[in-house]
C-alpha cells in the first residue's frame, strides 16, 4: 500500500485488476524488506532520494511516451502537493521504524490506516459509517492491541512511527477521494516522487547544517559511502517503484475500487512471508491473530456499504 490511487474508467475485467494489485503490493513488500535489510548501509535521506529520482525519471518517461508532455502536470497542483507531502511524511515515517521493528510488527500499525481513513471521513466530513464499518474498526484497533501486547517492557515508542505513517496515508487517502478525482494516476505518482526528492534533500540539508555524526544511524545518517552493491540496490528500488506506480494505476482502472482494496491488504501476509524469510522472524501465535484481525478489519472497510457509507 503505496498511495492511493483514483479509479478511472476500466478498460477490461478484473481479473487483470486483481493480478496488478497482487503484483504490486508483492514488489512494494519485497521493496520495503530491502530497505530493512539495508538500512545500516544508507542514510534515510540518502535512500529516499536516490531510489526517487530513479522511479521519477523512469515515471515520466512513462508518462511522457504514453501520454504525451500534459499528462506530467496535475490539475489541481496545491492539493496534489499536499497528498504527496502527507505520502512523504508517511514513508519517511515508516522506513524510520523499519530498522527496529520487526518487519511484521511495522506492517501491522500501518495497515491500521483503513481505520483512521473511516474515522476522519466520519468526524471530519460527516460520511456515516454503519455497522459494518464499526465492526471494522473493532476489529482492527482489537488487532493491533493483541499484535502490538502493550504489555510493560514490550511498547516501544517507534511504534508510533508506522501509526504515526497509518495517519498520514489515511490524510492523503481522504484529500485524493474529495479534491483529486480529475487527476490522473501517472501525474500524481511523479509528483509524489518529486516531492519525496524535495523533502529528502531538504532533510539531507537540515543533517549537514547540523552536523550529523559520522557513525549515526540510519534516520540521523548523512550520506554514508555507497559500494557497487549499494548503487545497484538503489537502482533495483527506484525500477520498482516505478513497476509498482504504473501496477496500482492499471488495478485501479480494471477493477472496482472495493476489490482492489481487499486485495490491496495481502501485504500484510506478505510482510510475515518476508520477515520469515529474510529475517528468521516468524510471527507468534498471538501475533499472527492480530494481523488476522487487521485484515478482516481492512477488508470490511473496503467492502463500503452502500448509500455512502463506510
């Protein structure tokens, strides 16, 4: 679950749909288990523009031989540089818990977001949200209690950070469903990388001005000296970027919204696949129930009730 995306007009069934956004939150998942991997090679900044100005050149020339020069520019620019902000201030906010939080864990307190999407569309904007979507909520908040065990000596304070990016997505979700329905996938995914340039290179500004410590770590890191390997990873992650913008626009346009969002959230099993894999981290049984708890709360919340309602 990158960003959020507007549906257009579908141009075929969805079963293409389905099979994108499965593709997509696959990569995004294996993307973000290699930021964990890596994390004590790069700097946060470092990554984040580096990898972004690789996806946002590939982006627009995507764009660009698609659909020609007008397609790169967003109409409504105020509003879609505040989406892109609140993207920004979420992956930032996540990749810094990453290092220190299980892979699982993180993803859990991220997939919250559905939750805070109802609960600002309800108290902000007055969308009602039905039993069913109560129910949602329940469940996913009762989740994210059992998988985080706020038990004395087991919370820690990063885990305000994936909550923290749950947030945030929630906030570009409810400002491209009420100010960004003209605009057109491709043009707000360059934006959302170029504003990622933008507030990584003014982080990598405020880190020189206060003169970072040479051995900090990944959040506080400056601009550490990359290897061959290094570069290559960058590169690796900005190509997948890309894939993953262009695999969400095209479910979005072939499937309805509802569908893409329930299988929007098997990027939860495939954040324990990952952490399993990668990191010997299996979940427990306990964790285990919570994100199945999380998930059944995300897709309620997906499957909207009708006449408006959450």
């Amino acid at each position: 679950m990158a960003w959020i995306s507007v549906p257009s007009a579908r141009a075929g069934g969805p079963t293409l749909g389905i099979a994108a956004i499965v593709v997509a939150v696959f990569l995004l998942s294996f993307s973000d288990a290699l930021v964990k991997l890596a994390g004590d090679r790069f700097g946060l900044g470092q990554l984040v523009l580096l990898r972004s100005l690789v996806a946002a050149g590939l982006l627009a020339g995507a764009v660009f031989a698609m659909s020609g020069a007008a397609a790169l520019y967003p109409k409504r620019p105020g509003w879609v540089c505040t989406r892109s902000l609140c993207l920004a201030a979420m992956w930032l906010s996540y990749y810094a818990a990453l290092p220190a939080l299980s892979f699982a864990l993180a993803a859990a307190c991220y997939y919250s977001s559905p939750v805070w999407m109802a609960l600002i569309a309800r108290f902000a904007l007055h969308v009602p949200i039905g039993g069913r979507g109560w129910l949602a909520i329940a469940l996913s908040l009762a989740g994210v209690i059992l998988t985080v065990d706020p038990q004395p000596g087991n919370v820690s304070p990063l885990l305000l950070l994936p909550l923290a990016a749950a947030g945030f997505y929630a906030l570009a979700g409810i400002i491209t469903w009420r100010r960004c329905q003209d605009e057109t996938a491709g043009a707000m995914a360059l934006n959302l990388n170029i504003t990622l340039c933008a507030v990584a290179g003014l982080w990598l500004v405020a880190l020189a001005v206060a003169s970072s410590p040479e051995k900090a770590g990944f959040v506080l890191a400056f601009w550490p000296e990359l290897s061959a390997s290094d570069w290559f990873l960058v590169v690796l992650l900005g190509v997948l970027l890309a894939i993953i913008a262009m695999a969400v626009a095209l479910a979005y346009r072939l499937a309805p919204t509802p569908i893409v969002g329930v299988f929007d959230t098997a990027y939860l099993g495939f954040a324990a696949l990952w952490g399993a894999l990668l990191f010997a981290d299996m979940p427990t049984p306990q964790e285990g129930a919570g994100i199945c708890m999380i998930l059944a709360g995300a897709i309620l919340i997906s499957l909207r009730a009708p006449r408006g309602k959450v």
